[in-house]
C-alpha cells in the first residue's frame, strides 16, 4: 500500500506542525525569527521531508483552524490574533503573514476570507488579453492594438 500511495500521490499526505511562537533561526538564511515577530510556529511535512518554506495551501488551512476555537492550532496562536484574525507564522524559512475571517452558520463554520500577504521575487509581467464585451463601452485605451 505504501509503495503505491507514494507513486499515486508522492506529496501526500501534507501535515502542519504547530507551535507557539519561540525565537528560532531559519533554515535557509540562518535569519533569526523572534517570537514576538510572530504568532506560532509551523512546518509543512509533505513527501517524506519537511517543506522548504509555507505553502500557500497550507497557510490559509493553518490561517483557518487557527481561528476556530478548540482545535490544537488555535490553542497556540497569540491572544493578538485570535482577535485581529491577522497572523504571522513562522515557519522554517521566514514569516508568512495570512488574515482569515470564520463565521459559524448555524452548525456550520464557514470560512468568509482568507487573504496573504506574501513577498517574492516578479515571476512575470505582460499583457491580459479581454473580450471586447468585458471591456467598458468607453474603453478606446483598453482596445488591443
């Protein structure tokens, strides 16, 4: 079973690791994070090893249990962001910062807003091509040339 779990879907299954913020020195520039910088700590185990960094998936996850009451993530996170919904998690290349809003709908918690705040190097610039019936009726400037 093993072997063909890892050939089906090698990155599986993704798993975060929290705790509550402590000083730490990352893993990739030796950068010291201080706990007061962030709200808990976190890594990512996906394909038999630690991630490198925080995946994007695995922040807003993180970033939404963490703002449900009872679950172990929540039990970590500073008292700061349980009211914000703003938080900063370590992880072992850095801080990435997430703002998730949850709302209980009757039986039901919904997840209203999961928004990242992230920095990285320009992967791309060019143009977006529209369909003239998207553009507005006074859009001469818009027109694709």
């Amino acid at each position: 079973m093993g072997k063909k779990a890892d050939a089906e879907s090698p990155s599986d299954p993704f798993s975060a690791f929290v705790s509550r913020a402590s000083n730490y020195f990352t893993g990739v520039t030796g950068e010291e994070i201080k706990a007061e910088t962030i709200d808990l700590r976190s890594m990512m185990w996906a394909a038999h090893q630690v991630h490198r960094a925080y995946p994007v998936t695995g922040t807003v996850c993180t970033g939404t249990a963490a703002m449900i009451e009872g679950t172990i993530v929540n039990e970590v996170l500073s008292e700061r962001a349980k009211k914000t919904g703003i938080m900063w998690i370590g992880h072992p290349a850095g801080r990435i910062d997430v703002e998730v809003k949850v709302e209980r709908e009757g039986k039901l918690l919904v997840l209203k807003k999961a928004v990242l705040f992230r920095t990285a190097r320009r992967i791309m610039e060019g143009y977006v091509y529209l369909k003239p019936w998207t553009l507005p009726k006074n859009a001469d400037q818009m027109k694709s040339r």
